[in-house]
C-alpha cells in the first residue's frame, strides 16, 4: 500500500513540475533581444565552408560597418551571426560596406547557389534588430 501512495505522489509531483513550466512571452523575448543588444556584435566566420578551420569569432560595434582584416578578407566561406536575436547583420563584398550585400544570417556553404559571396565577404554591418528598436522608441517617448 505505501508503494502505491509513494507512486501516486511522484506522478502527481511529475505532473505538477510539467504544468509549473514558465511560458515565454513577448516581454521575456524582449528581455532576450535586450540582453543580447547590449554587448558587442558577434560574428564566427571560417575560411572552409561547412565550419572548418580555420575559424573565428568577430566582434562589432553595432551599426558600424567592420572591415575584415586584411588575413581573413575575401576568404570567408561561412559565416554566422551570433546574435541574431538582438542584431540583423548585412555581409558586404568590399570594404566600407559597399558592393554587392548579401543578408542571410547563417550560411555554412558560401559557395551554394549562384556562390558569389564565396570567398569574397569584406565587410558587415550588425544592425539592432527593427522590434526591439521600436520598441525602446516607444518607451523612451
């Protein structure tokens, strides 16, 4: 009898830590993005597609355009935005960011596709994302 009560009161406590599971809201996501934004802008980049070394994590200002240094331009064949919760990123294929731009957040194969921006990523430029920067114009009106 006592193994059955034991039984009973763990599915019960099972079933009680299931329902007890926060849901996470717009605000919680806007905490994310938040929390995300406020550091630096990160960027990993290898120069093989599919994540092989050599690899590296960048970091810029947002809304600056980043220059990639002169080992590693034109050499990139995938590339991820780290923070895309908090930031859009634009890679560009010259420096200044100008020339061609290409805007999808993670690419392990540069070369798929039409493959122009295999090997041939100078710059970026790491955007607050448009949500969460109306949403500070809004609170801060």
């Amino acid at each position: 009898m006592v193994a059955i009560k034991s039984l009973i009161s763990l599915l019960a406590f099972g079933a009680l830590s299931v329902t007890a599971t926060p849901v996470e809201t717009e605000q919680t996501v806007d905490a994310k993005i938040l929390v995300a934004r406020q550091g630096p802008a990160r960027v990993y980049a290898c120069q093989n597609s599919r994540w092989r070394e050599p690899c590296r994590t960048f970091e810029s200002s947002p809304g600056s355009c980043f220059n990639v240094p002169n080992d590693w331009n034109d050499r990139i064949s995938s590339i991820q935005n780290l923070n895309r919760d908090g930031f859009s990123c634009v890679w560009w294929e010259h420096g200044g960011c100008s020339g061609r731009s290409y805007s999808n957040q993670e690419d392990a194969e540069l070369g798929d596709g039409d493959g122009f921006f295999n090997d041939r990523i100078s710059s970026w430029r790491c955007n607050v994302r448009q949500r969460l920067a109306a949403a500070e114009a809004t609170a801060a009106a």
